[in-house]
C-alpha cells in the first residue's frame, strides 16, 4: 500500500545559497575544464560550446525569483516502498544524500519581478528525475494550489521518466498530473512548462506537454523512447538531432528556446500577458 510521511515544518521563507554544491567541473558535452567562478557567473552555461548543464533545483529557482520571495511547500512529502521492492528504501535513502532533497521536485510559491506564481522544478540527480508517487503528488498539489489561489504555474522539468520502482503507481502519476492541468486549464490559469536536458519518457508524456506556453532550453534532449528503441520499431533511420530543442520547435512541440541568462525576463513577460482575471 502506497504511504506518505507529511512533516509538520512550515515552508522555507529563504532558499539555501545559491551555487553552493556548485565545484569546478567539465562539460559534457565538449569536456572543457570550468572553475566554480566562471559556472556561477555563466548560470552553469559552458563558456565553450553553450551547453546548458544540468542545475540543482534551489539553483535554479534562485535565478528566477526575487530575493526572499521564495516558500517552499510539501517538502517533507516522502514515499515508502509501494510495491515492497528489495533495496528500494536503500536506493531513496542514497539519493536523498546525494541530491539533498527528499524527492526530484521542489515546489512552492514566489514572485518573478514582483508577479506571484507558483513554481516547480526538478532535479535529474534524484534518481533520474523519476516521476514517483511523490513527484507526482507534489506536482499535482502545485498546480492545486495555482487553481485554488489563482496563481500562474511554472514547472521545470528534468526527467528519465516514469519511476519503475514504484510500478503502477508511478504510472498513475501520468493520469494524475494531466487531470490537474486540465482542471487549471478549464479555469483559465495559465501553465508554463520550462523543458530542460533531458525531459523525456512518462513526463513528455504527461503533463509537460500540456503547458499553455512550453519552453525550452537549448539543445536540450526531448523526446518519450530513445532513438535506438525508435528506430528498432520502426526500422528506419532518425534524423540527426530529432529528440533536440530546435527539431522540436521546428515540429511545433515546443514554442520558444530561451537561452538560461533570459529565462527570468522571459517567464516575467508571460506573466504579465498572462494575467489571471479576478
């Protein structure tokens, strides 16, 4: 039986520091050795090839949101072991240390430029930003909250997919995400979805294909199967790229790339042309 643990702690009103996990590293993509000085000034872009590297979810709504605007919600939202997998309590335990989160999401409510929103963002080093019983939920009360209150929502995905540990009840997050977008949706509230490297498998497949205005980060990998399981089913060669950004936008899937250094004034501007009436 699926089980929660909902802590009694009222919501961060400060974000931990900004960059803070944050050490020299290379690029993946062009191998460039970068000092933490330079990461920090270029918003985790390499300086060398434009890559946009994976960010830590506080990071990342640091650079969005006004100062001390920021409250955190659900945090202490944490799942158990659904299907009483072996080593799955071991795994989530891991990847708590390793990401310092109790989950791959975090949630809450602040203001971009003096404009209220709510917001989520997901983290890749929580277990591939697998969407579980708790992603799924903390998402859903998210965009609650945005029905409820009125408020713009603004989710940053970054995920493998649906979180296979957790079976079914990982899968009905899809439905359970994609209800609670409809329902805000039908309220006219606004949803933006922010698609960074990589959004791909049961989130593509649910709610972050369902925003009013999705937007995504350069180059980032989107796309639900990967290409080799692509191309064995249809037996036929992919175009180069065709799980990118760009081939996205050129389809019609995704309606704008932004740079990360433009990102806060541009989710600002849809805010403003957005405004929710009374």
């Amino acid at each position: 039986m699926m089980e929660f643990n909902i802590g009694r702690k009222k919501g961060r009103s400060r974000l931990p520091k900004a960059f803070s996990r944050l050490r020299d590293e290379s690029c993946r993509e062009c191998h460039s050795e970068i000092k933490r000085s330079t990461l920090i000034g270029n918003f985790q872009v390499c300086p060398e090839c434009g890559f946009h590297m994976p960010m830590h979810p506080y990071d990342r709504i640091s650079i969005l949101v006004d100062e001390d605007s920021f409250t955190e919600f659900s945090q202490d939202l944490t799942s158990r072991n659904p299907i009483e997998l072996h080593g799955y309590e071991e795994k989530l335990s891991q990847a708590r240390g390793k990401a310092g989160l109790n989950d791959a999401v975090v949630t809450g409510i602040g203001s971009i430029e003096g404009r209220k929103t709510i917001l989520g963002a997901m983290s890749f080093q929580f277990l591939g930003g697998s969407m579980g019983s708790v992603v799924g939920e903390k998402i859903t009360r998210a965009i609650l909250r945005g029905a409820k209150d009125g408020i713009p929502v603004i989710l940053i995905t970054s995920s493998g997919g649906a979180r296979m540990q957790e079976g079914i009840f990982s899968l009905m997050q899809m439905a359970k995400t994609s209800n609670a977008a409809a329902l805000l949706s039908g309220l006219g509230i606004p949803l933006f979805i922010v698609l960074t490297h990589p959004t791909t498998g049961g989130v593509t497949a649910s709610f972050a294909m369902l925003g009013d205005v999705i937007i995504a980060e350069p180059g980032a990998l989107i796309g639900f199967a990967g290409q080799r399981v692509i191309e064995g089913t249809l037996k036929e060669k992919l175009p180069k790229g065709f799980q990118r950004a760009e081939f996205q936008q050129e389809k019609g899937f995704v309606d704008a790339i932004v740079p990360r250094k433009r990102l806060r004034k541009t989710l600002s501007f849809l805010l403003q042309t957005h405004q929710v009436s009374a």
